[in-house]
C-alpha cells in the first residue's frame, strides 16, 4: 500500500509540475515560498524559513526575488516594528490562482476517467491520509491546511 501511495504521489507531481510549467517559469521554491505565505496570510521571515526549511540568508535572498517580481510585499509586523512580515502582492495572487487552476484541471483530467463511486472513495482515503499525514508530521501548527470540504463529484 505504502509502494502505491508513493507511485500515487509521483504521478501527482508529474501532473502538478505539469500543470506549472504550463504557465509560468517560477521556481519550485518561490512556488512553495508563496503558498506558505498565502496560507498563513502574513509570515515574518523566521517562520517562513522555518517553513520552508531554510536559512535566513537564503529566505532574504527567497524574497528579494519575489518582491522585485512584484509576487510579495514586506512590511513591518503590526505586532513588533522590529519585525518583517511578508504578504502576498496581486501578482502573487494572480500566480498561484493560475498554478491552481492548471492544477486541478490536470487532476480533474484524470479523474474524469473515473466512476464517481470511486472518485468519492479515492476523496474519502485522500481525507483520511491527510489527516493521519498531519498527525504524523505533527505539522499542523506550522501550516494550517484549509478545510476543502466536500468535493463535487458530478
């Protein structure tokens, strides 16, 4: 079961990388950067880091790029001026809804080559994965997962 997951995975990056490439040439990295950002709507640098598993040097570097490319905008924290907290810009916005989009039309792609019985099946296991995942990675206070509910399978 464990080797299937894994292949299961493998192909949904396929299709995910996929599904980017098409329309934009931003690094994996400022892909990742972004959706913590998005999820967590203001991030100071430390946390994104911490995220992101990187060091402080490499998450200023991270976000020079991303600012100049007009994806985030830093500001000082509300709750510490000392602080830096990144947000998302439009254009970061704009980028990820596109990346998301192409996404789930890849995903949706194959899913319409499947019954609806077992597309409510693979959501059911897919839900019960995630949240077993986050248990295990005990990951659930470091980036929220928002709640998708349930999917519409017509």
């Amino acid at each position: 079961m464990a080797l299937e997951a894994s292949t299961l995975l493998e192909m949904l990056d396929l299709l995910w990388t996929r599904g980017q490439d098409v329309l934009t040439a931003i690094p994996p990295s400022q892909l990742r950067a972004l959706t913590v950002i998005d999820v967590r709507e203001a991030v100071n640098l430390r946390d994104l880091g911490q995220a992101l598993g990187s060091t402080p040097p490499s998450v200023s570097r991270l976000c020079d790029r991303l600012e100049a490319a007009g994806l985030i905008e830093r500001a000082r924290a509300t709750g510490n001026r000392r602080e830096l907290e990144v947000r998302l810009a439009r254009g970061g916005r704009a980028v990820l809804a596109e990346v998301r989009a192409a996404r789930a039309g890849e995903v949706q792609a194959v899913l319409a080559h499947m019954p609806p019985a077992q597309q409510q099946a693979l959501f059911e296991g897919m839900a019960a994965f995630n949240s077993a995942a986050l248990h295990h990675a005990d990951v659930s206070d470091t980036v929220p997962v928002p709640d998708c509910g349930v999917p519409d399978i017509a």
